[in-house]
C-alpha cells in the first residue's frame, strides 16, 4: 500500500508543465470550425432548404421528411470533408452525463461495394437499445422502446471522426425520457408568455429567449495521486482524510496567479472548446487550493445547456493530456469550499432588448419592473420546486455548509431595487392616480438604470440574486445538468407571465388605463412575494429563524426536497405549461430517489472497503511496531525508568486499538444496516432510509480514520492525504 502511495506522490512531484502550443491562429479564426452552423449551412443547403430550417428553427415547426433529407445530405457532405467516418445522435438521459451511440456512415450499395449513406431518416431519428437508461418504471424494459429525435435547434458538431447530432429522447409512448424534452418545452412556454407580456409595450416583439450563463467551478487532481484514492475513483469525492495543515484559510489561492501545469490544461481545453463553438470567457483560481472556475459568455438556454455538458467532456478528456483528473463533485473534499455552477438566466427579445436590465425610457422599464416582479413571485411560489430541482446526495454536502447558500429559497436584489420595490408598494394604490401623479412615477421609473450604474452589491451569500441585468441561481451543484433547473425557473417564470397578462387585462377590461393597469398588478406581486426578498446574510443562523416566520421552507433533506415535485401546486404547474405529465414527473422522481440510494449505497461500500482492507491494516502494522518498541524498552531499561518512558508509546497502542475496534464495529453495523434497507422496494422508501441509517455510517466511520491518519507513520498510510492532493499542481 504504502509503495503505492510513494509512487503516487512521487510521479505527482515529478509532473512537469506541460505547454500547450498557442494555436497560431486567432481565436476568431477557428472558432466553430468543427460547427454545421450557420455559415457551414449556407454553404452546404440549398438557399430554400437554409431558409426552411430557418424558419423551423425560429417558429419551433417541425422539418418535414424532404427537408431533413436535404440538411441530411449538406451535412453529410461537410463531415466527409471533415474526415468524419460515423455519426451519432447526442442525448441528455436522467443519468449524470450525456450518452450517444455511434454507426458509420457505411451501406452496401447495389454492387455489393460500401457507399457512404445519411438520410433525413438517419438524421431525424435513431433508436438506442435504451433499455439500460433509467426511465422511473416510465419505459419498462419488455415494452415499450425509446427513440431519439433531432433538435435542429442546436447544431451538429463533430468530435474525433463523430458527426454528433443533438436529441431529444422519449418513449415510443411519447412521454420524456431525458432533461432536454421538458426543457424545450419549458422555453417555448416562457417564450410565449414574455411575447403576450411584451405586447403591452412594444409590438415588435415576435419571440423571447431564455439566456443562460453558467459559471462551472471544478478541482483538479493529479491523476497519479488520484487512482491511489479509490474513494475518489468510485465516488468524485474523498471519504477520508484528515484536513490539511493550510488549506484555504489565508485566502491565497483565489484569483492568484494560474499554475504552469493548469493553465496549459486551460489552453488546450478552451482552443477544443471554441472549435465547438463554445464562447468560452472567463478562467481563474477558485478559493480552494486546486479549485477552478470557467464561465463562457451567456447564450440561449437550450444550447448553452449542450454547450455546459459538452465543456465538461471536452474537459475530462483533456485533463489526461496533463495527468490531471477533473473533479465536478459538489463537496470532493471536507472542510473547504465545494464547487457549484451558478446559473445566470435572463430573457431576451428578438429585437435584442435584455428584459431583465432597466433601460433609459420609462417605458422599458416599466417592462422591466414587470418581468422582475413576475420573477420574484414565482421564484416565491414555488421555491419547493426550484429546490428539488438542485438537490443531490453531492449538493446536499455543499448547500448550506456556510461556503454555499441554505436551502431557503429566498431572492436577493440589492439595496437600491429593494427601496424601488418598497417605494412602488406605496406610491401606487388601487386609487385611479391623477395625470400629475402618473407622469411622476413614470418619471421615476424612468430613472432607474442611473441609480443602477453605482449600485455594486454583490451578496454571495443568497441562492438566487439579481445582479443588475440578469438573476444568478447560485444553488446548482457542479455536476448538475442545467437543464433540471432551467426547466423549472422558466416553467414558473412561464405560468406567472401568463398570470400577470390575465391580470393586468383583467383591470383594463373593467376600464383602468392600461399603464395603471400594470402598476396595480406590480403593486399587488410586490406584496405577494415580499417575503421571498432577503438583503442580508444568507448563512447567519438569525436568518433561517426570520425564513421560518416568513413562511419559507428550509428543507436539509434530500429527499424531502424532492417531494416538491409531486406536490398538487407542481403537478398543475407543469400540466397547465404543459411540460411534464403526472407519469413523467413521478417517472423522473423515482429516477432521483434512486440515484439518490445508489450515491450512497456505492460510498458507503467504498469507505467499508477502505477501512477493512486498507487502513485497519496498515494501523495493526505500526502498533505492532510501536508494540515491539515498548518490549524492547523493557528488555533495554529497568522497571521504574521503563514506565516513564513506555508511557506515552503505551497510551498510543491503546488509542489505535480503540480506534480500530470502532472501525470494525461501525462497519459491520453499516453493513447490517445496508443489508435492511435494500430490502425495501419503494424507491422514495428506500432513499430516505439509506439517508437515516446508512449515511451517518459514512461520517463515524471517517472520524475514526482521520484519527489514525494523525497517529500512523506518515510512511506507511496508503492513501495519498489531503495536503499532497490539494497542492500538487
Ligand atoms: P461573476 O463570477 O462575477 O458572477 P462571471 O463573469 O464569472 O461573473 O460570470 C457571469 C456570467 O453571467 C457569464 O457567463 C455571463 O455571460 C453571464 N451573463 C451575463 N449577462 C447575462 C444575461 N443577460 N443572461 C444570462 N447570462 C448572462
Ligand atoms: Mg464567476
């Protein structure tokens, strides 16, 4: 063990930088080359059949048989070109990464010779043996059989000698099998409401998208040290280890200077990245030591969701160039900062108006006062849903943990929008306003965006904060799939636009001026969703007591959080948007229960392991050592000088046994404990029980463990430690 761990930390120390060539091109240069993307359909379609997917594109119309054969046969001739041998459809299932299956272009041709062969067929439409992928009971494996479809709404791409083709995935009975069908539902919801909102203040406003921005925190391990931690190999975190001398607590590694070694990881995974057209931006250190954060510049939602999911690919693969092993997990290591992967969203109109960002007329920002109301009140209304829709066995180990928000859902918008909110909440009354007073708050309103310009708070400590143009959803964990979330925010966002409209024509119906008409409704969701407004912090024990008074939910469990989902309130939700049905969303929930059981059952097996065969081990061997020592002592010194000086060597012996028989004991019971809960087959059942009576295991377990790494010859403990995995670089 212990020569695994020498070598594991030599080759670490060994590890010289590796240089990434620059590419000798510019940026822009290259940037998209490996893209059917506009410019490649331009010149590889005929200018009808770039027109008609276009307009499909644009309109979210099917692509009709005869079109899907045309694109099928430009893009064919563009990846041949590009030396592409096989294509793929692309797909998000309800697993943790994304899945494809490759088949080369190649079909027999009358003479028995190959010809290459994709058709709109091909192209629209493949059938994984999908089995295997979880579905929650939705597809049961003996009947009904899933399908992929093309979503011409992200392009295809290629990697390696792969044409990647994004999909959808679902049952032949229809229902969603995969994150990325709801999601697209979801953005055509909110899509029309925004449009049927914006009609009351600029007609010219024919769609509305979603933008995301996600901010990816991640660690990076040398992969030496890494495969000497199984914990890490079969979990992405560390279940043992005693924390490190220094770790984060001189704040010395955020935003200092990027190691040789990791920048050059960074250059060769971003050159990858904008080959894929990924807009890359922002790179720096994270607070933790070996943690960093990459964020690209924000897109539309559904294609940054691809774009996220592909980056962390693309960045897996990458690091082995380096000998460097990512690590997404939430919480991969005990005591410092976990990673996270804030979401910024916002809405954007055709006409290229930024929906959530005042503007410099009254009228824009009347628009604005009215999506962030909208925002606010249905962040309030189903912080339960947007909960669920983060929670993970990992995430749960970051959240709350005083680096990272609580599970309050509450909203943070700053000082200055605050006191506008709570300025409107008094002006406005259900009193018809005089033409004198109307032109004042209109003024008002008017003057927004210069109070905004000095207005830099920044609270890091809220899940959800408005940061002057955009919200930040800052409770996603690093591994989580966007989609999930964005599916939920813009579904809720979606039904109270729809709410707002019914609203606000409502009173003009009844003959109240149409902007008083919108200042009442504003008026009445500032009160709705004050309580949903915090300014302070976020992490102070005062605040969860005040949450509970205002009637917001602070829910620790997973799978309490979860229940969100199948709640009356959620389920009308998504069948008036009309994005999942009951079948799908209990479907997709049993699918979190289970990963949720699985997370936990593989760590605790992991940690039994480590204990039992690695670590009890190695401490028998240096007690008796230690117990060797004390005879010698004996035999060397007389009775009264040997007491004095075995005293402490004997105390050692004892607290090592100590420890050991804890281990034993607490690993055993884990098992029993195991043992029960599997029995169970309700899969929330089961979940909840792995959560009460297997995962305390995990931590006790671990007390003992970290002990012995403190007592046991550094030469001898088998597992790389903290301070060697955190500062190899
Ligand atoms: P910080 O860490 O200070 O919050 P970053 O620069 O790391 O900021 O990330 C901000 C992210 O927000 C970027 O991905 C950026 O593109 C994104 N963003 C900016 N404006 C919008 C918007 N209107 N909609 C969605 N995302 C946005
Ligand atoms: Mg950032």
């Amino acid at each position: 063990m212990a020569i695994i761990r020498f070598q594991a930390v030599h080759d670490a120390n060994s590890r010289k930088p590796v240089f990434t060539e620059a590419p000798s091109k510019k940026t822009s240069d290259y940037y998209g080359i490996n893209v059917f993307d506009k410019e490649k359909m331009q010149r590889y379609l005929s200018q009808e059949a770039y027109d008609g997917v276009m307009e499909c594109i644009e309109k979210g119309l099917k692509i009709d048989r005869r079109l899907a054969d045309k694109v099928a046969t430009g893009m064919k001739a563009w990846a041949l070109e590009m030396g592409a041998t096989h294509y793929s459809h692309w797909f998000h299932p309800l697993t943790d990464g994304t899945a494809e299956k490759h088949d080369a272009f190649i079909e027999y041709n009358e003479f028995g010779g190959m010809v290459e062969m994709f058709s709109g067929w091909h192209l629209a439409q493949q059938e994984p043996d999908a089995s295997s992928f979880p579905s929650g009971g939705i597809r049961n494996t003996f009947e009904a059989r899933g399908y992929t479809a093309w979503d011409p709404s992200s392009p295809a791409y290629i990697v390696g000698n792969t044409l990647s083709i994004p999909t959808i995935f679902v049952s032949y009975t229809g229902e969603a099998l995969d994150h990325k069908t709801p999601l697209l539902k979801a953005l055509s919801a909110i899509d029309k409401a925004a449009v049927d909102v914006c009609e009351y203040f600029d007609k010219n406003v024919t769609k509305v998208y979603s933008t995301l921005g996600s901010e990816q925190e991640y660690f990076l391990v040398d992969e030496a040290l890494y495969f000497a931690r199984p914990d890490l190999v079969m979990t992405d975190r560390t279940l043992v280890g005693h924390a490190s001398e220094k770790d984060q607590q001189l704040d010395d590694h955020y935003f200092s200077s990027i190691p040789e070694r990791v920048s050059g990881f960074m250059r060769e995974f971003e050159t990858e990245a904008y080959k894929l057209g990924i807009p890359l931006r922002t790179r720096h250190n994270e607070v933790a030591p070996n943690q960093y954060e990459v964020a690209p510049i924000f897109e539309e939602c559904n294609l940054a969701v691809d774009h996220n999911v592909l980056l962390m690919d693309i960045m897996k693969r990458i690091a082995r160039h380096h000998h460097f092993i990512v690590l997404f997990h939430e919480k991969p290591f005990k005591g410092i900062n976990g990673s996270g992967k804030h979401n910024n969203w916002s809405l954007m109109t055709n006409t290229g108006v930024n929906l959530l960002s005042p503007g410099n007329k009254p009228k824009t920002n009347i628009q604005f006062l009215s999506f962030l109301v909208c925002t606010l009140r249905a962040v309030y209304a189903h912080q339960d849903l947007i909960r669920a829709s983060i929670v993970s066995a990992g995430n749960a180990l970051r959240l709350g943990g005083n680096e990272a928000p609580p599970l309050i859902m509450s909203v943070f918008v700053g000082n200055k929008i605050s006191s506008i909110l709570d300025e409107l909440e008094v002006r406005v009354t259900s009193k018809k306003m005089t033409p004198d007073e109307k032109t004042e708050l209109k003024l008002d309103v008017g003057k927004i965006p210069k109070i905004l310009l000095d207005n830099t708070d920044r609270n890091r400590t809220s899940p959800f904060a408005f940061t002057g143009d955009r919200f930040e959803f800052r409770a996603v964990g690093a591994t989580t799939n966007c989609a999930a979330p964005m599916t939920v925010l813009n579904t809720a966002v979606a039904q109270q636009l729809v709410q707002f409209k019914k609203d606000v024509d409502y009173l003009i119906n009844k003959e109240v001026k149409k902007d008083e008409a919108i200042f009442q409704v504003i008026r009445k969701y500032i009160i709705d969703s004050k309580n949903v407004r915090f300014e302070g912090n976020s992490y102070s024990e005062e605040w969860h007591k005040e949450a509970k008074k205002k009637g917001l939910t602070h829910i620790t469990s997973v799978i309490d959080a979860l229940d969100a989902y199948l709640s009356a309130k959620s389920k009308r939700l998504f069948k008036s948007q009309k994005i999942l049905n009951e079948k799908e969303l209990e479907g997709r929930t049993d699918v979190r229960f289970d990963n949720y059981t699985k997370k936990v059952q593989i760590e605790s097996r992991v940690i039994g392991d480590i204990a039992l065969s690695q670590v009890v081990p190695i401490a028998i061997d240096y007690q008796t050592k230690l117990m060797d020592n004390v005879r010698g002592l004996k035999e060397t010194f007389g009775q009264s000088e040997f007491k004095k000086l075995a005293g402490s060597r004997q105390e050692l012996i004892k607290t090592i046994s100590e420890h050991i028989t804890n281990i034993k004991a607490k690993v055993r019971d884990m098992i029993e404990a195991r043992k029960t809960t599997n029995s169970i087959s309700n899969a929330r059942e089961k979940a909840s029980q792995y959560a009460a009576s297997v995962l305390p295991y995990i931590e006790d377990i671990r007390y003992h463990i970290d002990k012995l790494e403190q007592i046991v010859d550094n030469e001898l403990w088998p597992l790389p430690k903290y301070r060697e995995l955190l500062f190899s670089r």
